[in-house]
C-alpha cells in the first residue's frame, strides 16, 4: 500500500492506495525553507533595489498619505513578512503612521473580519496603523481603459498620495499570472471586476500565458489609470514562505518576477493517467469550494477522456459565493449551466460554468465538510472520507497510473508530449476566475 496524508483545512486526512497502482506523488519544487530573518531580508534588497521605479524612501518624500494594498487571507501570501520594511522606507520618507492606511483587497471576496485583519498584518501593525478592507468604503471612479472597462478602486486607495500594491506571483488561469497589476482586483468595484472577467470570452487565457491574454492586458491599463506608484511581489512555497521578491512598477516588476514563479509551480508529467487525487492544500486554499475548484483544474490537466478526480478540499464557507452556488444548484445539469455562462456572464456565475466544464471531462469524487445533498446537486460525488473516496475510484479499473497532488492549488502539471501550443491549456474555456 502506498499511504498519502493530504493537507484538509487545518489538518489532514490519510488514505491508502493500492500498490498494483503505478501513483506518483506531483509537487511544486522543493522549499528551501528559509527562516523569517532571511525572508525579510529578500524583501528589504527588493525594495532598496526596485525595478523602473524609484526607491519607496523617494517616492515617498513630500507626500503625507500611503495607502499599501495586501492579500485577503485566500492567498499563500506572508503579509506580516512583507510590510515591516515597506513600512520603514515610508517612516524614513517622513509619512507619518496616521498617513498610512493598510487596505485588505477582497475584491469579489466576501468582507473580512477585524480578527482577521489582526492575523493577516499582524497584531502589532494592526494596533498601530489603521486598517482596512476594500469594500468598507465607497468605490471611486478615476477613468476607464480602451477596452471599456471603467477604474473604480476604494476610496481609501484612490485618495491616498502613494499607492502600494503588495501580493505573491503565481500562475492563474485568467490572467497568467496573479501579482502585478492583477493585484488591482482586489481594490475594484464589481462593476469593475466583472467587465475584466468578461475580456476572458473575447481572447485566449492560460496560465502561464501572457501572449494574447486580454484580461491581463487590460489589467495592466487598469493599473495605470488607477495611479498604482510600486509593487511588492513575492514568490513564495507551498506553505507560503518567501523564496524570491520584486519590487518597483507595476509592469516591469513583476515581468521580472513571473520566470521565478512559473519555475516554482509548473511542473512536467510523462502521460495522462485514470485518476488524479488532489488537495487544493489546506488552509488558506480550500476555505471554500469556489478557491478550490482552481486544484481540480489543475487536476484534469493530466487526466485521461473520462478519467476520475478525488478532490479534498474542507470547504467549511461551502461553495464561498452566492452566485456560484445558485448557478449550481439551480442549473438543469452541467449543460445547462455550461449554455447559461454563453448567453450571460456575471461573477460567481463564471465560477459555476467553470466547474461544470470541468465535470464534463471526469468524474469527480469530494471529500469535504459540504452537506451531502448540495455536492450531488453540483455534479460531485460527496465521500465521507479519502479511504472512501479511494475505494470507490480504484473499483473502476484495475491496473492504471495515479497521479497525487497534495498541494493542487499551486501546482500546476502539463503534459510533456504535448506541443507547445497545447500546452497552453484551457484556452478558450468561460469557466475561469479569479
């Protein structure tokens, strides 16, 4: 038997799987494991050393009010790591603390607490700085792109004489790769968000493509309009530890960047295989089945034409939006919802179009907290735990390959037989999202 133990919420759920199966265990490059000190000190040099910008200790001097954008707690992202030095180039620049406002970017995400607001910055810099979420204030509309899509970023930023976006590199399947001027959405009024979603039917998108990727073009336009002044990206492991920053433009920056990451997170496999058992990683990946159907993407990728995926994932917030859970559960069966996302496109509705896409490749097996009744509403066979799961898959063939991704939701596998333009997977799809 060859015995795996998968990341589930906070813990971890283990199952056996047989050994007259050929499984091979399919991860994001090994971590170095740095310690804090030397993490924070990646992001010092990057600062000090920004790409196309100036240092934040000139940008800053003059001014007397900084807004610095940072990730909700659905991103591998060490914000308490991050902010420490940027908060020193901007004491040094001579911006007071009661300048400085820190902005928790949720974009379409549901709103967060001030408890966590304390674990995402820090308890220190949460007592001392003041603290927000992008959907506290009002949106403020500063012009709109070529493309039609209209700049509508909190007031907290928008009013804000610097502007400081902070987050981590990884491959994503709308825009290529998360970071950069991606890191806009999550400052974005709904409007905003769901006519740059919208772009993702006119071109192709990817991740780990940028060629032709409308949305991330617009995005970077976006980032323009909107005044963003720096950013600070990292590229991080599994367990979102530092292993790599950039800092400066919001463009050039992060063209920097995106090498590091696609290194880190794409990884080669031989051939398709029957089954693929994926955990989109714990927390903070499956806090909600709408984060974590970006794993079992990841695991059809390398599924075989009516292949079985076991995908674990707690989902203790369900399916995380009310759009995506009404269009599962309302849709006459996958088709329907597949024909609803071409006539219409509304944000959580992409989501559900992009489930049901992916039910159409392979079956689907969920261990989760999720109620029974509304997983087999949305296509998925709900187990009540791995070693369930895995019994009820492997009883439908007898010798095959098993691939396991244990952390599904940054690892993003490819074919190598493929062709180069093939492995620009899921182009042309409606299902992707943020």
């Amino acid at each position: 038997m060859v015995k795996i133990s998968l990341r589930f919420g906070a813990g971890e759920v283990t199952g056996n799987i047989p050994d007259k199966y050929v499984t091979t265990i399919v991860q994001p490059g090994p971590a170095l494991n740095l310690p804090i000190t030397e993490q924070v000190s990646l992001v010092t040099r990057a600062l000090h050393n920004p790409v196309g910008t100036k240092r934040l200790i000139e940008m800053g001097r003059g001014k007397t009010t900084a807004a610095i954008v940072v990730s909700d707690g659905t991103r591998l992202v060490p914000t308490s790591v991050l902010l420490p030095p940027v908060l020193e180039e901007l004491k040094a620049a001579g911006i007071n603390n009661d300048g400085i406002t820190i902005v928790v970017g949720v974009g379409n995400h549901r709103p967060v607490t001030e408890e966590e607001k304390t674990a995402i910055v820090g308890a220190d810099i949460y007592k001392s700085y003041r603290c927000k979420h992008s959907r506290e204030g009002p949106y403020v509309r500063v012009g709109v792109t070529s493309r039609g899509t209209p700049v509508e970023i909190s007031r907290f930023v928008a009013e804000a004489d610097l502007k400081i976006l902070t987050g981590n590199i990884e491959m994503h399947r709308l825009a290529g790769f998360s970071g950069g001027p991606k890191g806009c959405v999550g400052i974005s009024s709904p409007r905003a968000l769901e006519h740059n979603h919208r772009l993702s039917r006119l071109g192709s998108n990817a991740p780990g493509s940028l060629e032709g990727n409308i949305v991330q073009a617009d995005l970077s336009e976006y980032a323009r309009i909107a005044g963003i002044d720096c950013i600070l990206n990292v590229v991080t492991d599994h367990r979102g530890n530092v292993e790599a920053a950039v800092a400066g433009d919001v463009i050039e920056a992060h063209q920097k960047g995106i090498p590091l990451a696609e290194k880190k997170y794409r990884i080669p496999v031989e051939e398709p295989v029957d089954l693929v058992i994926v955990s989109a990683g714990g927390v903070p990946k499956d806090s909600a089945l709408y984060q974590a159907v970006k794993a079992l993407q990841n695991a059809m990728d390398v599924l075989r034409p009516g292949g079985q995926v076991i995908l674990v994932a707690a989902c203790p917030e369900g399916f995380g939006d009310p759009c995506f859970r009404e269009w599962m559960l309302t849709g006459k069966g996958i088709r329907d919802i597949v024909g609803r996302g071409e006539k219409e496109f509304r944000l959580g509705g992409h989501k559900a179009v992009a489930l049901a896409q992916l039910l159409m490749k392979g079956e689907v097996y969920l261990v989760s907290l999720m109620g029974s009744k509304e997983v087999e509403a949305a296509g998925m066979r709900p187990c009540v735990s791995l070693q369930d799961a895995i019994d009820n898959a492997v009883a439908k063939f007898e010798y095959g390959r098993i691939i396991v991704l244990p952390f599904g939701g940054v690892t993003f596998p490819y074919i190598m037989r493929q062709t180069a333009a093939s492995v620009q997977l899921g182009r042309g799809e409606l299902g992707h999202g943020t």
